[in-house]
C-alpha cells in the first residue's frame, strides 16, 4: 500500500486529450519529452485536478469544473498568481509553471503546476505512519502553527495587497455567502433563514490586523514528508484565497473539524482524521491558535458558525450543479443531507452561545 496520494482513472465526462495538452505544455515547458499519461485525482469536491505524467516529469493540471460556476469562482489566473507570489513569504505553495485563457484548447481555463510528492492525510490516519497520540497531537499543532505562519505573512511584500480589501469583510462575507446561497437553492434544500440572521445581527467588527485568508485550509490540503510525516511541506487548493479577517478563516477551518466527541451524524461528514487521538478539540484548536498567534479570543461562536454556515454555501452550490444534471460524480448525491445537518449544527451553536 502506498502512502502517497494517488491519481485514478478519469471519471467520465471529465476527459482531457493528451493529444491537446501534450504539444502546448511542451511549448511552454523546456525539456519535455516523451507522450504524457492523464490520470485524475479523486479527491476535492471543486476545481478539477489532473496528474499530467511524462516519462522523467510530472505535473499537476488545474481546470474549474464543467457546468455550471458561480460568478467569479474558479479564476485560474488568480490561483497561478497566488502561487508564485505567496512563496516568497510562505514556502509551501507548489511552484506553478504556465496558465492558459485559451478556454478553447480544454474548454477552459486551466494551469499546470509541479507534483509535491507527499502524504495527504483523508478521513483517517494510515496506521503505516505509526504516529501515536503524542505524535498526533505534535502534528495537529503543527497544523494550525502553518495556519498562524500563513496568517501573519507580510502580504505587501509579496506584491499581493490588491488581492482582497480587508475593510468590510466580515460583513461582505455574510451578505455573500447568502446571496450565492440563495442563488443555488434547490427545491429540497433548507433556507437557513434564522442562522442568516443571527450572524446579521451579532456581526462583530473586523479583526484589527489583516492577514492571507486560505479559506479551505484542512488536514486534506497539506502534503507531509513521506521521510517524515510530522513535516507539512506544501499547501494546496488556493482557488478562494484572499485578504481579510483571519479569524474568520480559523471559522472556516474549525467547521471541517469533526471532533472525537461529536454525534454519529457529524462523523459521517469527518473528511479528515480531526477526530483520531492526540488531535485537538475545537475549543483546545481555538485556544492554542490564539496562544501561537498572540491573540485573545474569548468567544468563537460566531466565527464557527459563520464557517458551518459558509461550508454549506459550499456544498450547496457543489450539490446545484448535481441536482441539474451538470456533473455525474456520484459523491455528490449526499451533499443534501450534509447542508441540513450544517443548519442543525448552527442552530444549536446558536441556542447554546453567550453572544
């Protein structure tokens, strides 16, 4: 068994023509050579993600999903440029290599990167690597200690200070995610009309000092060493990136984190080992965050609930485009009941806060 993550056969209608890719990559790309193999990884719910493999090299292919795609989301220039740039003050991002606009060569735009060969971390951790609680626990913390480093990069010296604007953020976040929400609604899909509200009204002000917001960082977009598994050496999926409120972010990380300790409906939405022993409860996450990154954080209910809130835009908008027959991965089937239970979680966030 190989620890490694792993590209599959290309699920159907989401082919790309070797044929095609092969003669442009190698225009743009010194010293290809020999006939390339495409395979795809399975993973990831959003953006496409191919393996492009020649003989002696490997790549990564980015392209946004076929059908239908929520206004500004999917900008395969944008995620190129992040990629270049953040690395000069986080040294995580894989290097990209080329982005194409031409939307006619695979019927949009795409970008190729290297392959960070590594370990990526699923619903559970591999009993291969060995890690005890005490080993977990140091991983977890290294975990969150990148998300405090990402947190506190100089963004204007990375020539990114024009990729969001942290004024209004927290606000622009909840009215946007409601109005995407909105706009893929589904007959069966719930409203989420009282948590929408909530976050309205007990809205707090941006937090004072702003910072790169990831918004998809999770244990599943991180590479480990194989050498050393206790070592994070790259970061994937930058497609939301952005600049703003970085405890709005800890919100979005805390809401894929599933702990030991949580009911048998929100197991079965874990995505990450966030529940193996030795890994962080939410609030212990939340205190040891505010610890590393010299912040007080006495009430994170708020955040929370805004990430649960968000996910489910997420997963709606994903669930949208299976509902209208625009995509057949059959994953997407229960992307329904995972948006009710994220209203459920809310509201009881909701009814147990001090806010």
């Amino acid at each position: 068994m190989t620890l490694t993550d792993q590209s599959t056969q290309v699920r159907p209608g989401e082919e790309l023509d070797a044929a095609v890719i092969d003669p442009y990559l190698k225009a743009h790309i010194p010293g290809l050579a020999g006939t390339p193999n495409i395979s795809q990884f399975p993973g990831g719910a959003s953006n496409l993600t191919y393996l492009v493999a020649y003989p002696d090299r490997e790549f990564v292919l980015r392209r946004p999903p076929f059908g239908h795609k929520a206004k500004s989301a999917h900008d395969m220039g944008r995620e190129f440029r992040i990629l270049n740039q953040l690395n000069e003050g986080f040294p995580y991002c894989p290097k990209a290599y080329v982005h194409c606009t031409d939307e006619t060569l695979i019927g949009g735009e795409f970008y190729v990167m290297e392959r960070v060969n590594g370990i990526i971390l699923r619903s559970d951790i591999p009993a291969e690597l060995g890690l005890d609680a005490t080993r977990t626990e140091a991983l977890c913390k290294s975990f969150i200690d990148r998300l405090v480093e990402l947190h506190q990069v100089d963004y204007n010296a990375c020539g990114l200070a024009d990729l969001g604007k942290p004024e209004g953020y927290v606000q622009r976040q909840i009215e946007g995610w409601t109005s995407r929400y909105e706009k893929a609604l589904t007959p069966d899909a719930p409203r989420w009309e009282h948590v929408i509200g909530w976050l309205r009204d007990k809205m707090p002000a941006d937090h004072p000092r702003a910072g790169i917001v990831h918004n998809d960082y999770r244990f599943d977009n991180v590479i480990l060493d194989t050498d050393n598994p206790m070592r994070i050496i790259g970061v994937l999926d930058w497609e939301m990136a952005t600049i703003g409120d970085p405890l709005m972010d800890l919100g979005n990380s805390l809401a894929y984190w599933i702990e030991a300790s949580d009911p048998a409906p929100m197991q079965r939405m874990r995505r990450q080992p966030s529940n193996a022993p030795g890994m962080l409860t939410r609030r212990q996450f939340v205190d040891y965050y505010a610890e590393r990154a010299g912040i007080r954080l006495d009430n994170f209910d708020y955040y929370y609930c805004y990430g649960l809130f968000r996910l489910a835009g997420i997963v709606q908008q994903i669930y949208y485009r299976y509902y209208h027959g625009q995509t057949q991965d059959k994953r997407f089937t229960q992307f329904i009941e995972m948006n009710r239970l994220l209203e459920q979680t809310s509201l009881q966030v909701i009814a147990k806060s001090t806010l």
